[in-house]
C-alpha cells in the first residue's frame, strides 16, 4: 500500500523567487509535464520500495540517520512489473570519470541490458573535465538528448532549465500519477521539494546520505596520551593531538602527526567546524538576518585554534599539498568517507597496511565541552532531467520515464543487482558472504547506464570486514545525527544567480585567506578586511538574493 505524503502547490507560487533562481525566461516551454506558468500539482506520492530481506543491524527515527546493515539480502525484489519498451532508442547525456564503455558490439552487458529495456539505449559519454563545456555546446545545437545528467549547481547546467530545454515534469509526476514508475516513486516528499525550481519539477532527484563523512582515530597512537580517546572539548583535543606528534614515529617506523592533511569547506575544514559548532556556510543570526559562516565569532575562533596548531607542530607541513601521494605520515585523526570506513577495503584494510595500527571511528566533542553541531548534505544528489521535445509525445515521453524507473531501481531488487552488477559468471562472482565482487575488467562495460538516479532504501552498509567496528560506527553516526540541522537554505542552493556564476571565485578567496591564516601567510586580525572583500566582491549580491529568497519561500 502507497504511504501518500502529498502536498498541494501552485505553479505561479514563488514567482517573484524565479526571477532571482532562475532569470526572467525561466521555465518558459510549454511541454507535457504543463505549462510552467500555471496549474496545482501534486507533489509526488510517496511509495517506499519493498523492505529488504535482510534485517537492519540498527534502525532509528533520528533525522539525517539511516539503518544499518551488516548482511546483503538473502533474496531480491522485482521492482518493475511491465512489458519491456517498444523498441525505439532512448538516447542521453551522461558524465564520464574514466573512458567511456566499451561499445555495443563488444559489450554483452550493454547488450542485455538492450533487451531488458526494450529500447536501443543510446549514451553521449562525457568526460567530466569537459562537461559543462560539452553541456553547453549541446543545449546550442537545440539537439537535447531524451535524458541528461544535470548538475543544477552549475550555471551552464541551470541555464538549461532556463532555456527551457527540459520538461516540467511536475503534472506528469503529480500526485498518484508517478506510481506509474514505482522506483521513481520510491522518494520522500523532501527528496522532491529540495531540488524544485520555481516550485516545479523539472529534474528526478537521487537519494543520498544526509551524513556522507565522519572522523577516525589511530588508536594505537591516542591511547598513549594523556587524554585518550575522548577529549571533551578543543582544549583537551588539542592536547591529545600534540601529544601524537610528539610521538614522532609509530609502528614500522612511519612518521605521525596529531593531523597530516587539510583542505577548505566541505572538506577536511568540516570536520573542525563540528568541534567549533560554526554551523552552514549561510546562516541565520540572533536578528534573523542572513551571515556568511567567516562572520561569526565561532568561525574566528576555529581560525585561531588551527592556526596555533600548526604552528605548534600538529600539523604535517605537507598537510595541504593538493597531491595525495604527498602525504605519507600517519594521523591521529582523519575525516573519512563513510563507504571508504566500513567497505570492504577500509578499517580492516588500513589496518592491515600498517601492522601495529589500529584505528576506530570518533566521536568529536563540541570545542566548548558540549555537543558538536554537524550540517547536514542538501537532501539530493545526481540528478537526470528530460528533454522538452521529446516530451511534447506523451507516449514517447513514457517510454523515456520507463526507461529511467528500470535504471532507479533501488538496492534489494533484481533489476539494481544486475544494474550494478551484470550477469553472474560473466561480469562478477559472489564470495562467501553473499556479496557481488564485479570483474576489474567489466568495471568498464557496466559504465553505460550512469546517467540512473538513486531511489529505494537508503541504508549504511557494513561490509563483513568492517563488522567489528559495526557498533562504534552506530555511536558515532548517531551521536552526529542527533546534532545535526538542516541548512537554512536548503531546497534554494540555486536561488542566487550571483553565487552561481561567482561562487568558485568566491570559494577561491575565502579558501585562501582561511589556509593563509593556519599556515601564519595571513593574519587572524585582518578577519574583518577578508569579510569586507568578500562581501564586495558578490557575497552582499548572494547574501541579498538569498535573503530573497527565504522571503519568497515564507522562510
């Protein structure tokens, strides 16, 4: 039975926010999702995925946590119950890492991949140096693919909605329309709101993880300080910290540091903004008025706490080299990705790199000895819109959204197993644990379907090897859920035309004052004279339009 979360909207709602989101020829086609000018819609209706067979090690109502799980299912669902197309081509657009797949000739995942769809699937693989190039040259030529990968934080990506390039999916998708395509449905009413633009739908969202990064610690190097594995505020971390480096070395030999890398927001920076609860890049302050993040007093205050740490020897000097392969001593602290810790290839491998090494997940305290406060991700990720004209033919533009819901299939079913996987015996093996191990040489076949978006469960998994460290990585997620909040401006990251066009320029400067500062190239005391920069060089013009925007949306 469909859970339905439905809330009512109004197309020309928020219109006064389009001219700032989107410019004054946004959502300008008339297509089969209805005219963006007008008309109540629906928001889609909720249908979870069936549950997975398997039982989640934990589970919990805590905002920005998912369960978790340390065994794959025993069995897998059929998410899509309908004949397969109608033989035509759906042809995309979609970003490339690496080489493109192997051709259609000599690839029979692609090949069965055809005859599960019931179409020709046709990618225009792009390199992702060259994307945003590509994706304009594209959007020139007025030829849009039926389906393409758009990162609506990119200017030329957004243009294209502008431009009215892709379908307002919003009447299409409305309500109990969308069960249609139950692995679209298959997202909650947030997924949806978050990514609208000018309150319409013109892109399917993915899911992803609300908490994607959390600290770890070497063990064996904080068990031999005075404080242990848990300092309660940014004093005692500080000294738990200096006290490794002072170590000098650890097992085999391998020089250690209390920190060995560094990079600006929202990288390792992250991390220390948590101890120093200075909360979203754009924020809210006492008044109720909007503020840069480098306006608070919190912020000022992790500045000053870095800067001493490096220059009290806490830091490797080499922390902020750009290239990995640069840094090779070990830390007491790390921020790692949360499928890097608990994959197949983390604790337990890390640990088995460097024998004598221990390492386990840590919980950061708040700088002033209570809690941390952790920002929580915008609540989408990729996302895959659909091409104006070839929705102006409602059955062709159901043939595009069949093919997309067979590529959304969530984890658990037997469509995503061979979406991610292929065939057993030919693209991968199962090991001991019921796990898909995928040939290294059909990584490069099985690349053809990225253009997909993500839907169903979205739960952390465990891989057997990180199993020991399953309730150490429940605590510490938890414990970052529980002091988690949503950003202010989440659902409007793209409301502000300026910080589009000038946000990397904008991110430019402020990471190089921030590292000038730790590294003692810049003062702390010119703080103030950095912010006034800032402020002039486009963040009053992002910081208005935001405030617009919140406005605009009631906020």
């Amino acid at each position: 039975m469909a859970e339905v979360t439905r809330r009512k909207l109004l197309g020309a709602a928020g219109a006064a926010a389009a001219v700032t989101a989107l410019g004054t020829t946004a959502a300008c086609s008339d297509n089969s999702g209805g005219a963006s000018g007008g008309g109540d819609y629906d928001m889609p209706t909720y249908q979870p995925a069936p549950e997975l067979d398997a039982q989640p090690f934990y589970s919990t109502e805590t905002p920005g946590m998912e369960s978790v799980y340390t065994e794959y299912p025993k069995s897998y669902f059929k998410s899509v119950n309908r004949e397969p197309g109608s033989g035509g081509k759906v042809t995309t657009f979609q970003l490339t890492w690496g080489d493109p797949a192997t051709p259609l000739e000599e690839n029979p995942y692609w090949q069965e991949l055809n005859e599960r769809l019931g179409v020709s699937f046709e990618p225009q693989f792009v390199p992702q140096p060259v994307f945003d190039q590509k994706f304009a040259t594209m959007l020139a030529s007025g030829d849009v693919p039926d389906l393409v990968f758009v990162n609506d934080q990119s200017a030329g990506n957004l243009q294209g909605i502008r431009d009215g390039a892709f379908a307002d999916l919003s009447e299409t998708l409305s309500g109990d329309n969308i069960l249609k395509w139950p692995n679209l449905a298959a997202r909650k009413e947030e997924i949806w709101q978050a990514s609208l633009k000018d309150g319409r739908i013109y892109q399917i969202p993915s899911i992803v993880w609300a908490l994607t990064n959390l600290p770890t610690m070497r063990t064996d190097l904080v068990d031999q300080t005075s404080i242990g594995r848990a300092p309660k505020d940014a004093d005692e971390l500080f000294t738990m910290l200096k006290e490794v480096s002072a170590l000098g070395t650890g097992p085999g030999g391998q020089k250690v540091y209390g920190l060995n890398k560094y990079d600006a927001h929202p990288g390792t920076a992250s991390m220390f903004q948590r101890l120093f609860k200075t909360g979203a890049e754009w924020q809210l302050n006492g008044d109720g008025d909007l503020v840069h993040i480098t306006q608070t007093e919190n912020y000022k205050a992790m500045l000053e706490w870095l800067a001493r740490a490096w220059a009290e020897g806490i830091f490797d000097p080499v922390s902020m080299s750009p290239t990995a392969t640069d840094i090779v001593s070990g830390a007491a602290l790390r921020y790692d990705a949360v499928g890097a810790a608990i994959g197949g290839a983390g604790l337990s491998q890390w640990e088995a790199d460097l024998p004598g090494a221990t390492y386990d997940f840590f919980d950061m305290p708040g700088f002033d000895g209570s809690s941390q406060v952790v920002v929580r991700n915008v609540p989408y990720g990729r996302s895959t819109c659909v091409s104006a004209a070839a929705a102006e033919d409602e059955d062709r533009l159901t043939e595009i959204l069949n093919v997309l819901d067979y590529l959304s299939a969530p984890f658990g079913s037997e469509e995503q197993y061979f979406i991610a996987n292929g065939t057993e015996g030919v693209h991968h093996t199962v090991d001991a644990h019921g796990i898909p191990i995928v040939n290294p040489d059909s990584m490069i076949d099985l690349s053809v379907q990225y253009v997909g978006v993500t839907s169903g469960d979205n739960g952390y998994r465990i891989h057997p090897n990180a199993a020991p460290w399953a309730d150490s990585f429940v605590t510490v997620m938890e414990a970052l859920a529980q002091n988690s909040i949503a950003r202010p401006l989440e659902g409007l990251e793209a409301a502000s035309q300026t910080f589009v066009t000038k946000g990397a320029q904008l991110k430019q400067l402020w990471t190089d004052y921030e590292s000038g500062v730790i590294t003692g190239r810049e003062s702390i005391d010119d703080l103030q004279s950095f912010v006034d920069n800032y402020m002039s060089q486009g963040g009053t013009q992002v910081r208005d339009e935001y405030t617009q925007a919140l406005k605009d949306a009631g906020k």
